[in-house]
C-alpha cells in the first residue's frame, strides 16, 4: 500500500561511533561514559568481547560505563564477533600490539567476508595473525609488546582498515604513515585525537604516532545517518511528505548521500547544526520530491557505500536512469549487495543492468509486490521495507528480523512515520 512519511523521530544511535566508544574506552586509563549508545546485535557483540578481554563494563538502558585500565587481559576463551565486520576487522589491528594470544571468529556470513586486506600491512608491522587460508575467520591472534610503524597506501577505500592500522600505529615503534587514494570515513581519527593521541591528518595522509595513555570519553552517539537513510528516501519518494529527523551525525566523510540526493533534486534542508562530542549533528527536514537519475562515481562512493542500497530505492523512484560504478566493494559486504539489489530490483519489475562494480536503474511508476529476499542483510531488508511504500500490492520480507543488527527500532519506527 502507499504511503507517506509524516512528524518527527530519532533515528537508531551511530553503529560506527557505538563500536569505537567500547573499544577505545576499554584501552583508555579512566571511566569512559556513553550516552545513546546503540543496542543492536553487532556492537552487542563489541561489549561481549571487551568483556572477555577483562574490562568492566556496565549496561543501563542506552547508557554504557566502560572502566578502562589501559591495558588488555588473556581471554578464557575465542571471541565471538558475530556478523561484525567493525568488530572483527578492528580488533586485528588493537589485539596486535598487546602480548597476549586471542581466535576471532564470526556467525557463518562474516567467517566469509575477506581478512588478508587487514592482515597483510599488520603483518608488515610484525603482526603473528594466522588465518583461515590465509583470509578468513577464524583468526589466530599472538600479539606484541611493540610493533614497527610503517609507511602503507591503503588499496581500497575503507575505514575498517584504516582504523585497524591506526590502532596498531598506536604501539608502533615510531610515525606511522597511511595514505589514502579516497577519503573514508574518520570517526576513529576524531575520536582518538579527543582522547589525546597522536595523529595528524594533511588531506589523505595520516600520521600516527604511538602513544602511552589514552584518556577516557564523555561520549553522546548522534543518530545514525545510514540509518537515516531509510526514513530520508521514504519521504523523499512518496507524495505528501515531510519529516524531521532529529540529531542526525553528518561527519563530511559521511554525507555522500545527501550530496547525491540534492543532485537528483531531493528537498532535504540541515537545521539546528552543532558539534556533539566532536562530530557534527544536526536536524534534517525532508519533503516530497520529484527525483530523476544521476550517475554516481568516484571519490563520493566511499562517502555512501553502505547507503547504496537505498539509493537504489530511490533511482526506483527518479525520471531516467541511474548508474552507480566505482562500488566493487559492495561485493564484499553482509552479502554480496550489488546482486542483492539487482535480485531486489528483479523482483520489483524495474529495468536494470547489473554490472561487476554496480548497476543502472530506470525508474518507473510502479513497483510489484512478492517475496522479497533479504538475504539476513539488515540493510536490504530495510531497503525493501521503504521500497514498499511505493507499491499498492503486498510485500513479504524474508529474514526481516534482520534489521537488529544496526536497527532494532527500525519497524516501530515505519509504523508511527508511515500513513
């Protein structure tokens, strides 16, 4: 059935910044305190670890304690990181420089997703990690007292494994330097800098330098831009719109989206902008528009990788066709999510092309129902949710139960937003 999206909501707290408020607070000498701190399943995962690496950790409703000691205690047993790829891929590049010996391993869809990215330049920094041939989960783990700095390019745009080099750049042995060819997103910069280390950014470059104490947070999480991505493109795609999304993180390496968005002529306006614990937040107002296709390549892609599948949502809904290139890196994601949206495109009757780094959309005015295939992705199953609200026949989300993973308010929300 149609709808449209009306009034004013919160959207779920920043996955990327929840995840980096345990794991940054646990290595830190002192309390840290986080407010608005995600529930959902993979940064779950994150306290559950840090826990088994000896740090207390105390839990009342959306506010986290995390009683750091600066240091790191030999686990009882493996950790268990779940569908995280965050946890997982940045834990690599912490438990490396600490002397003790740890096994990584994740449900069945991240014991799949690449590690040899991240082990291959810890390596060059004296990491002893063992892999699954020579790339997957399980992971063994014999970390260092001190490890050597390094001068590396990263191959591929990724926060994940920049952060993981980052925090093993903390225990090198002097600077070391990361380079970029695009810029991802940064939250482990700004929250270490916050913290008092030692790292200085000039355009795509980093310097790290290591460090002998962190100081602890007082850390407010904004709300999720990639989670409210989903609310952002229904309103913009259905008629009789508008919505306010309060407190929004736009950190600039995070806004892809919107930048996309405004070029496919969305009305969506930043009100009440402001810092929050050193990221940026502000209120967003969109309304109805009337969108038509643009391509999308190049340094932005980073900027949105994870927004992609609904801005194939949106491509659904513009005049003329979109392209989307440059994003080989959604084939390494929950699932391989450029044919997952091309099998969600499928199934909606939209003319499509799939190519090996993305696809091209044609929009049209109607959409089917079916059986829609989420593929335990929470981020297909919330694409086809909003999807939905452009079609008058039904829709049946297989594995809806997914969104938890970054979302668990996610379909609470479309009830009170949607009429």
């Amino acid at each position: 059935m149609k709808k449209s999206f009306r009034g004013e909501i919160s959207v779920a707290p920043d996955k990327s910044i929840s995840h980096r408020g345990i794991m940054f607070g646990s290595i830190a000498t002192g309390v840290t305190k986080i407010e608005n701190f995600l529930m959902g399943e993979d940064c779950l995962s994150t306290i559950d670890c840090f826990r088994r690496l000896g740090v207390r950790i105390e839990q009342e409703k959306d506010r986290i304690t995390v009683f750091g000691t600066g240091t790191l205690k030999q686990p009882d047993s493996s950790l268990y990181t779940g569908n995280s790829g965050t946890t997982t891929r940045l834990l690599c590049g912490l438990l490396a420089g600490y002397p003790i010996k740890t096994t990584l391993f994740g449900d069945d869809s991240l014991n799949k997703r690449p590690m040899k990215r991240v082990i291959e330049p810890l390596s060059l920094m004296g990491a002893d990690i063992q892999a699954k041939d020579g790339n997957f989960c399980p992971l063994e783990i014999d970390g260092k007292e001190r490890l050597q700095a390094i001068s590396y390019t990263l191959p591929v745009a990724s926060a994940q494994l920049k952060s993981a080099l980052i925090l093993a750049g903390l225990h090198g042995d002097g600077t070391t330097l990361l380079t970029e060819k695009e810029c991802s997103r940064n939250h482990t910069e700004v929250m270490l800098r916050y913290m008092g280390a030692d790292i200085v950014t000039k355009e795509k470059e980093i310097y790290v330098n290591p460090v002998e104490r962190l100081s602890p947070l007082e850390l407010k999480v904004p709300g999720d831009i990639s989670s409210a991505a989903f609310f952002i493109v229904g309103a913009l795609v259905t008629k009789g719109s508008q919505l306010v999304i309060k407190n929004v993180g736009v950190n600039p390496t995070r806004t892809g989206l919107l930048t996309v968005l405004r070029q496919m002529g969305g009305n969506i306006k930043e009100e009440n902008k402001r810092i929050v614990s050193g990221e940026e937040v502000c209120d967003l107002v969109v309304s109805s528009s009337q969108l038509h296709g643009v391509t999308v390549e190049g340094d932005i892609i980073p900027s949105l990788i994870d927004e992609i599948p609904i801005l194939a949502v949106a491509a659904c809904h513009a005049e003329g066709k979109t392209m989307i290139k440059d994003a080989g890196e959604l084939r390494v994601k929950e699932t391989d999510r450029i044919f997952a949206i091309c099998e969600m495109l499928k199934t909606a009757g939209v003319e499509y092309e799939e190519e090996k780094d993305g696809f091209s959309v044609v929009g049209t005015e109607h959409i089917k129902g079916g059986c829609y295939e989420s593929f335990k992705d929470h981020r297909m199953a919330m694409s086809a949710a909003i999807l939905s609200c452009l079609s008058e026949e039904e829709f049946i989300i297989k594995d809806s139960e997914c969104v938890n993973i970054s979302f668990p308010e996610f379909w609470e929300l479309m009830e009170k937003v949607t009429k």
